[in-house]
C-alpha cells in the first residue's frame, strides 16, 4: 500500500518526542507536520525519493525533510 508524504498545516505540538499509536500510526514532523514514517507492525517505514524504503526499529530519530527539526519516536503505543 503506498501512501504520500506531503505537507498538512503547520502542528500545534512543540515536543520533540512524537509517538506514532494504533490509531493514528503516522509519524509527522513535531513543527511543520509533514510526514515522516508509517508505523507498521511494530516497526516504522521509512520512504524517501528514488524509490529508497526501510523498515526500521525503534527508537526512531530523523531530520525532517521540509524544516530541519530533529523529530524522535521512541515506540508505538497502543
């Protein structure tokens, strides 16, 4: 299943430790909301340009793509 990366409006959330949950498995830039990973059986997925894919274990810590804030995940919550 494919799913974009795109940027929504700009998040309210000021923190830096971001939990991706059964409900919402996304895991999105702390500052500007843009995507960063799915949360996927345990693991997060991580998609990046030219067809680069990975499947990773927690815990997560990324640069975003869009404005530079170093966002982590440090496991999904149920």
């Amino acid at each position: 299943m494919a799913y974009p990366f795109q940027t929504q409006a700009q998040s309210s959330q000021g923190a830096l430790n971001t939990k991706p949950t059964t409900h919402n498995p996304e895991w999105r830039c702390t500052r500007c909301d843009k995507l960063l990973g799915v949360c996927r059986d345990g693991r997060m997925h991580l998609r990046f340009a030219r067809g680069h894919e990975y499947f990773v274990g927690f815990p997560v810590q990324a640069t975003c793509r869009g404005c530079g804030t170093l966002n982590q995940a440090s496991s999904p919550t149920g």
